[in-house]
C-alpha cells in the first residue's frame, strides 16, 4: 500500500475513543446536571486547537483548562471545554467504550420518564384528573397509596349505591298473603311405562284461622321457643342473613331466618331456589312486613303457614292431624308440644320418620320430642306466659298424639310405593318434606304394575290359606315385606309393605330395618372364606368342600385361636336349630342344611370383619350391621327387604353390584330436577367366580335342601332360607332367590303396628315353628312364576374351580377332593327329608359325644343366646347362668348371640 493512504498511526490517547471516555468520564458542571442522552464523539482530531470555552446547548456552563498543545481554535466537545491529556485513564478498549455509552442512554431515559410522570425528577405537572391515582408528585410507595380525599369519597360513593339499591329493592317487592301460602298442588306418580299411578297433596290438609281462634298459650309457646324478642325487633336479624350468605358462598345449606318475621316471609315464599338474591329478596320483604303490618298479623300468619309434619300445614291442619281437635281446643301441653315440631318434624313426631332419615326412630324421635316440650314449657313459664299452677298441670303429663292416618288416594300398595318414591326424592335432592308436600312435581318410578299386582296377589293367596286371627292367637298381628329388584340394574319394580295405609300399618315392611335376616346371611360368610380364606389358609381362598364341625352346641374358637367367652366368663357355645350329630361335614352341606355351627366357626376363622365387608361389598347397607360378635355370622343384622334383594342381586350378576333405585326422573314447572340418573354400577364388587360359586351353592340349597318350595317356579333358581328363633318361637323367617333376571326377597314376622317389637311366632299357622322355607318360600314362588313368566330360562354361568379344601383342624385326615361331586353327602349322616327340624332325627342325648364323633365337644354348658332377647331355639341341654341378651336391649358383646338361627 503507498504510504499516503496509510492511515497514521494514533497513541492510545487519541482519537475518537479517547474522546468517547473522556466525555463519559467528565464529570459535570458546577452549573447543573448534565443532558441525558449519548455523548457526541470529537468531530476533529485530538490535536486541534480549541478554546476551552463552551459552546451549543451547555455554553457558559464553566470553564475548562484547554487540552495540552491546544490552540484557539474549535477543537473539543461543544459545551465541555478541553480536558488535560494528563487526566486521561489509560485505554480499555472499545467493548469497554460501548458499555459505558449504554450505561449513560438507560440513566437518561429513567430520569426522563421520571420527569414525564411527574415524579419528584422533574416534569410538567398533568392536567387536573378526577381520581389523582397513582399519585402525582410521589414516587415509590407513596405513589400507590391513597389520599384520605380518595378513600372517603369511595365510602360516600359506595355506601349511596346500597341505599340505593336498598330503596329500589323495598319499593318493588310485595307482601305476602298467607290465603296464597295456603294453595297447594298435588304430586302426580307414574309408574315405570309412564303412566299415572296416583295424584295425592296436602292441598286438602290447610286452613287458616284468625288469631282469636288461637290459643294464647300456642302463640307464647312459638315465641318463647323461636323468638323471644318478636314484639321488640326490627323483624331481621342481621347475623342471621349474614350466616346463611356465608354458607351459600361456602357453598353449604341456606339456613333460614332466626326471627318469626323471616320464617314467616319464607314459608310464603313459593320459590325454594337457594340462591343470593332470593336470600336479598326475602331480607326486603322481611324489612317491609316488619314496617307494614302489625305484629298480631305476623303472628297469625307464621302459624297459620309453618309446617308441622304429616302433611298439615298450619295450626288448625295440626290440631286436626296430632289431636284431632280444633285449634282454638288446644291446652298448654299440646301447645307446647305443637311448637316443639317447629323444630323439625323429621326429628320431633314420635311417630318417626325412618324413610326420610334411618336416625328418626320412634323411639329417638319421642325422647327429642319429650325433652323438647318439656323445655317449652320451662320457657313460657320464666317468660310469665304461664302461672306456677298453669306450668304444673302442662308438664305433668305428656300429650300423647293420635296416630299416622291415611291420605286421601294412599291406600293398599300405592301408600308404600308412594312411600319408597318419596324417600328416595328427598335421600338424592335438596327439595325438602314441606316442599315436597306443598306439591306441583311429576315423579316417575320404576314400579312396574302388572309385578305389583303379582306379589299382592301371591301374599293374599298365602295368608288366605294359612293365617286366620279369630282361629289362633298366634295369628294375629303376622306381616309381610318383600322388595323385587333387576340384578346389573338395581331397578325396584316391585314391593309388598304391608296391607296399606288404611289399615293402620304405616310402617313399609318393603324397607324396614328391625327384622334380623338369620341364615340368608351365611352366603356373605361363605363368599368371604372364598375371596380372603382364613386363618388357616393364608390367605388363599377357601373351598365350599371343606370340612367343618356340624354338631350341636359347638365350643367356638375366634380367629386367634382362643374359645369365644360369654359375659359370665364361660365358654360359648353355639346351638343349631336340631340336636343332630352331623359330624363334620361340607360347607356346601352345611348351607343346603342351613348348619349354624359350621358357619359361626367359619365367620371367626375367616374374621368377622371380612365378612362385614363382603356383605357391604354385595349392597348391605352398615347401618343395619349388629355387633361383631360369633353369632354376627348367622344373621343378627337388621338390612330391609329392599337390600336383601338387592344384595343376593349381586351374586345373580356375577359379582356386579347395582344400588337399588325407585325413581327415573322428576319434573317441576316443566324442568327437569336433576339428581335422578341411573345410580353407578360397581363391576366385579364381588370376584365374578367368587360369586359364581356361591350362586351354585345356593342352587344346592333349592334343589335338595331348605328352599325346596321355589322349585315350583319351574326354572333354574338359587335362593336361601332364613329363620330367627327365640324362647317365644320364632321371631322371623326370609327367603331370599333369584334368577338371572330377578332377585327377590320375603319377609314374614309378627308386630303390633301400636307397641313396636317383633312377637314370636311358635304356633302361627298351626306350625310349632314358622320357617324361611315355608310361607316365605311360597309367596316368593308364586310371585316368581308370575313376573318371569314368558321369560326364557337363561340358567347361570358355570362356575369353575376356586380355593383350596382346608378342612377345620381336628376334622379327620380324609379330606374330599375339590373335583367331588357337589350333591354328595356324608353316608353316615342321614339327609333329612324335610326343611323343618321336626323331620329330623334327634339322638336321644344330643350332648354326649360319641368316640367316632372326630372333634366332637362335651355338650354340657351354655348355650347361644336367641336373636336379639337372649332366648333359645329348641330344648337346650342347660340353662345359661348369666343373662344373654341381644343388642336391642341392652346387651353387648358376646353375651348378645344369637344361638337359635336356621332354615
């Protein structure tokens, strides 16, 4: 290259660079601060001349010493003078240089925007704004924090909205009028193909009166109990609302207002919808009652529209309904006791309400109504509603209302139908009873009428024959249930609750829970030993050809190992229905035999626990369990008609388990009400072989055992006989079968429908005992011939092997192949030929054991206790020492069991 184009070479303290860092070096001028914004490079060389005096926009800003070698001439910055080459910091490089310079460019733009907002940096305030926020003229928190000018005018602006809208929503809302409250629609049921079964309401069941008609002692009672302050207050309580705002946003229950103003504006309210503004709605209407009308008419019309339980409305409706007098007739006890169903009438009618809440027993409703009423009067008395002598002659004696009476259209099966349908709307909705009661909703059921009518028909055809009240004392009071239900569905399409309404018997036998089902609970036993196995086969299920104890008055061992102890210390031993030495035989002999003794024993080896799971995993609600006790293996549990059916169901489906449902859709105003979709199928809640296998046992029982009488259906069926046995007789008797397509359940027991308590039944029919395999049998045949007929005879699937055969220890050392043939029966015990144990042959000492009786145990001792009284079933060979009672009165732990269940 010629050496004029080469460019010269530069110190490392000339040039453009240098100039660069000088300027951001610089500091500033004594003046003021210095301009944002990039620094200008030197547009001449570093020798140049200048004067050292600023020029552009900082000129005059100060005085610099001129660069050395400078002249007069214009070299230098503009406005920055010229600098000793003496100051300079040596040369860093030029990516030193590009990172100062956008150092500089960001600090000028904050200080700009700084000064743009109107921070303290600088900058033009902005025009005047309504709301000053964020803050002019602060920066940091202080920004962001409001003015006490702002804050108030908020307040003053929020405080106007409400009253507002509180002035609005006064002016547009209405009083109520109870003549209104009192119209009512009835409830329309349809059965299963969509036509009307029945209407029924309470529309019939109101009237009002005028407060001269009711007594001053009914209307100190409701505000001694509900609002003592009625004559005082506003009418609203504020912390009321507030509660049940809270809880709707909670997303919970709207609980009502706690004044006599606010239940009275909700009674009268005819839509039930929880929501806000109906919550706000009724606060205005609240606030205009509590101004408008006088404190008599809100009174009046509180009682006039409360719901009182059993379809009355109103204190006239109630005096009718619990005393059968007007209401101007009422005294201070029945008024008190009137007020006391203020509180709920679920949880206050001794009658009890046991289909809407299992807990709402006539014995626990009648001790909260007791303490309830007794309380009431306490109050009017401390609220000088009532004299010293007054309060004395009220609380003396409790009231005791009439009973349930029949509505108009709830006769024969249709009031339990209606009954079950009732229940299961409010057990799956939030409508409550005196919503439902005041009417308007179509409800479609799943009761099928031509099955109905079948199983009325088949009760009817068997009381005929075998019961007679004027012939035989043993007769009265007997009763049916029976429940049918669709195995893989849960449809309820028939039930038998009694013999209706009109005859005085309120109780639905269909769904009742105060009848233990005896041995039909052994297949929950045997499908537990089959699933789990016991003690002994760790774990691995066992077979239904094992071996077990059969004889009569059996020492029982628990799961441990250890003897069962009955309360008295002594060894518990259980009693079968006969004294027969059966030896050790076949589960599946035991059950076609309905044995007890083998199955107790089972129960502990398999643990009591697991068994209690099985029959829940089957659709056995827990509620209706009893203790765990031995004798829990043989039926001392209470579940309904209903269940049972719906239990042994599970086994027809190979395991699927279906919950019962008697409702399809139900409809209000033309909308549909949700919550009544087909309830969940639970696949394989039972092993689908586990059931199988049971089913094939239970077919056993039908064709050569207790349950002979359903063979007359004519088609393949499985089913097991119940029985519970006292010193009275028997105290109840099941059958529980079923097909493919059907499982149905029968109950037959005996109960004064006025003095709750089953009665034993030695004696009824002409029997010396009833039996599962008697009348329960029957009914459930001809009901089963009628509703399957047509229907093809699928049969069952086949089970296949399952378990392993571990025999109970001390049976002997042969021990039958699981390949045996299910029919056989040990050669040296005769089968009997009979379902009752009459036909039975009965050693002449059923307690001596004989020496080739292997395991046998000494029959001396006690014996189990009956069902739930502690009696026995036969003639035992002693007499307990110590009481044995069941869990119904009183009794607990071992010394409650049951001794005297069979087939």
């Amino acid at each position: 290259m010629s050496e004029h184009r080469r460019k010269p070479p530069q110190s490392p303290g000339d040039g453009r660079a240098a100039a660069r860092r000088g300027a951001q070096q610089q500091p500033p001028p004594p003046g003021g601060r210095r301009a944002a914004g990039p620094p200008r490079p030197q547009p001449y060389g570093p020798h140049g001349t200048g004067s050292g005096q600023g020029h552009g926009p900082r000129q005059g800003m100060g005085q610099q010493p001129p660069r050395q070698g400078a002249g007069a001439g214009a070299g230098g910055r503009a406005g920055t003078g010229g600098r000793a080459h003496g100051a300079e910091p040596p040369y860093q490089g030029r990516a030193a240089a590009r990172r100062a310079a956008q150092s500089t460019q960001k600090g000028g733009r904050r200080r700009a925007a700084t000064a743009a907002q109107g921070g303290r940096g600088g900058g033009q305030p902005p025009k005047k704004r309504i709301i000053d926020y964020p803050r002019w003229g602060k920066d940091g928190w202080r920004r962001w924090m409001p003015s006490w000018k702002l804050v108030s005018g908020l307040c003053l602006f929020f405080f106007g909205s409400m009253v507002t809208v509180a002035g609005v929503g006064y002016a547009m809302v209405g009083i109520p009028n109870e003549n209104d409250a009192a119209k009512s629609q009835n409830n329309v049921y349809y059965w299963a193909d969509n036509t009307r079964m029945v209407a029924t309401g309470s529309g019939a069941n109101r009237q009002n009166v005028t407060l001269a008609d009711i007594p001053k002692e009914m209307q100190q009672a409701v505000i001694s109990a509900e609002n003592k302050t009625f004559y005082k207050d506003s009418g609203v309580d504020p912390m009321g609302v507030g509660r049940a705002l809270f809880n709707m946003a909670r997303g919970g229950d709207a609980q009502g207002g706690s004044t006599i103003t606010q239940q009275y504006v909700k009674n009268t309210y005819l839509s039930q919808d929880q929501t806000v503004s109906r919550k706000f709605k009724e606060l205005f209407i609240s606030i205009k009652v509590g101004t408008k009308l006088d404190k008599r008419e809100i009174l009046q019309g509180y009682l006039n529209t409360s719901y009182y339980g059993r379809g009355a409305y109103g204190i006239q409706a109630a005096a009718q309904t619990y005393y059968g007098v007007d209401a101007k007739d009422l005294n201070a006890s029945q008024c008190a006791f009137l007020a006391a169903l203020l509180k709920g009438p679920t949880y206050y009618d001794p009658a009890g309400a046991t289909n809407i809440d299992p807990i709402a027993t006539p014995k626990a409703n009648r001790k909260n109504s007791e303490e309830r009423w007794k309380w009431i009067l306490g109050e009017m008395y401390k609220d000088k509603g009532l004299t010293k002598a007054e309060y004395d002659k009220a609380v003396a004696k409790y009231p005791e209302p009439q009973g349930l009476k029949a509505t108009a259209g709830m006769s024969g099966q249709i009031s339990y139908l209606v009954d079950i349908a009732k229940s299961y709307v409010l057990s799956h909705t939030d409508i409550s009873q005196s919503q439902l009661d005041k009417g308007g909703y179509e409800i479609h059921t799943t009761f099928e009428k031509a099955k109905v009518e079948s199983l009325k028909k088949a009760v009817d055809e068997v009381r005929k024959k075998n019961i007679d009240p004027k012939k035989r004392e043993a007769d009265k009071f007997v009763q049916f249930g029976a429940a049918s239900v669709v195995p893989g569905d849960g449809r309820i399409v028939a039930l038998y609750g009694g013999e209706g309404f009109e005859h005085g018997q309120f109780n639905n036998n269909a769904n009742t829970t105060g009848v233990p089902v005896g041995s039909t609970w052994k297949p929950f036993v045997l499908a537990a030993a089959m699933q789990y196995g016991t003690n002994q086969t760790n774990g691995v299920g066992l077979s239904p050809q094992s071996k077990y104890n059969g004889n009569d008055l059996l020492k029982i061992k628990d799961h441990e190992g250890n003897y069962v102890l009955r309360k008295d210390g002594s060894v518990f031993k259980q009693k079968n229905e006969s004294g027969y030495p059966w030896g050790y035989i076949t589960l599946r002999k035991a059950m076609e035999q309905s044995i007890n003794t083998p199955f107790v024993q089972l129960g502990e080896d398999v643990g009591l626990p697991k068994v209690a799971e099985m029959a829940k995993n089957a659709g056995v609600l827990e509620s209706s369990f009893e203790s765990l006790n031995a004798s829990f293996s043989i039926g001392t549990s209470k579940p309904s008609a209903i269940r049972m059916a719906d239990a042994y169901a599970t086994f027809a489906a190979s395991g699927t388990q279906a919950e019962p449902y008697s409702v399809t859709k139900v409809v209000k105003d033309g909308s549909v009400v949700p919550g009544f979709g087909k309830p969940k199928i639970k696949r394989d809640a039972i092993d689908s072989n586990v059931a199988n296998n049971v089913t094939d046992v239970l077919e056993n029982v039908v064709k050569n055992g207790t349950g002979k009488k359903a063979l007359t259906v004519g088609r393949t069926v499985a089913g097991k006989t119940g029985t519970t046995d006292s010193e009275k007789g028997t105290r109840s008797a099941w059958f529980v079968g079923y097909t493919k397509q059907l499982s149905t359940s029968v109950v037959l027991f005996r109960e004064n429908p006025k003095k709750p308590g089953l009665i034993g039944m030695a004696g009824t029919a002409g029997l010396a005992s009833a039996h599962g395999g008697d009348m329960p049998a029957e009914v459930w045949a001809k009901y089963m011939s009628q509703a399957l007929k047509g229907k093809e005879d699928t049969g069952f699937p086949d089970p296949e092997k399952i378990g392993q055969v571990k025999d109970q220890l001390g049976a002997p050392s042969a021990s039958p192949s699981v390949s045996a043939t299910p029919s056989e029966s040990p050669t040296t015990n005769p089968t009997p030929t009979e379902s009752r144990p009459q036909g039975r042959p009965t050693p002449t000492d059923s307690g001596a054991c004989k020496p080739w009786q292997w395991g046998c145990q000494d029959g001396s001792g006690g014996n189990g206790g009956g069902a739930t009284d502690g009696g026995t079933s036969g003639t035992p060979t002693s007499t307990p020492t110590s009481s044995s009672t069941g869990k119904n009165n009183g009794g607990n732990g071992n010394g409650g069991l049951i001794a005297g269940t069979g087939g």
